[in-house]
C-alpha cells in the first residue's frame, strides 16, 4: 500500500484569481461578491479531496468590506458547516496576510462556529 507523503497545495491570490475590486456580501449585490468568491472558488477547492491545503493570498486585492469577508468565510461554517466545520478549516485553510485580514477572516469563522 502507498503511503500519502506529498502534500498537495492550491494557492488562490484573490486579488489575481478572483477580482482586485472584490463586491459586496451576496450574489444580488453584484459581480465579485462574497457569496461568489465562497461557493465558486473557494469551497470547491476546500471540498476537493485531492488537495490538502488550501493558501489563500488576501493582500493582492484593492480591500475587502466586512460584508465580503464574513459572508465568504463566516458563511462556510453556515452553509457547509457538516463537512466543513471549524477543525476542518483550521486543518486545511491557510491565510497569509500582512495587513491582518487573516484575523478578521478567523474572527468571523469562530463567530459563525458560536466559539470566540
């Protein structure tokens, strides 16, 4: 039997691989929202078995509205809680972000999870 022993990686630069400009919370608001960044890129990558960790690159974007950001990530936990619950995200998601994002993306995961 072969042992699983290199890792697979998928990095998404949002700003490069999503939109510079990202909108607002919900499909409705218009292009590049939150709701479309979540269920078209990053959970497909999050549910794909194939990889192990996903690296997400938040920096490389103009910014982000708090609706953005928490119906993005916060929403994970919401829609797709079951099988991806917080452990799950921990495990699987890195963010690298130096102007912090990372934290307010983490913020919203744990809020969404009822845990602070």
């Amino acid at each position: 039997m072969e042992s699983h022993c290199i890792m697979t990686t998928k990095t998404i630069d949002v700003g490069k691989d999503f939109s510079y400009f990202p909108g607002g919370r919900f499909l409705s608001d218009g292009e590049y929202s939150g709701e479309e960044f979540r269920e078209n890129i990053l959970v497909p990558a999050l549910k794909d078995k194939n990889i192990d960790k996903v690296i997400l690159i938040m920096d490389t974007a103009a910014g982000y509205g708090s609706s953005f950001l928490e119906e993005a990530f916060g929403g994970i936990i919401r829609k797709h809680g079951k099988e991806l619950d917080l452990k799950k995200l921990e495990e699987k998601m890195s963010i690298k972000s130096e102007l912090d994002y990372d934290i307010a993306i983490w913020g919203y995961i744990k809020d969404a999870a009822g845990k602070k």
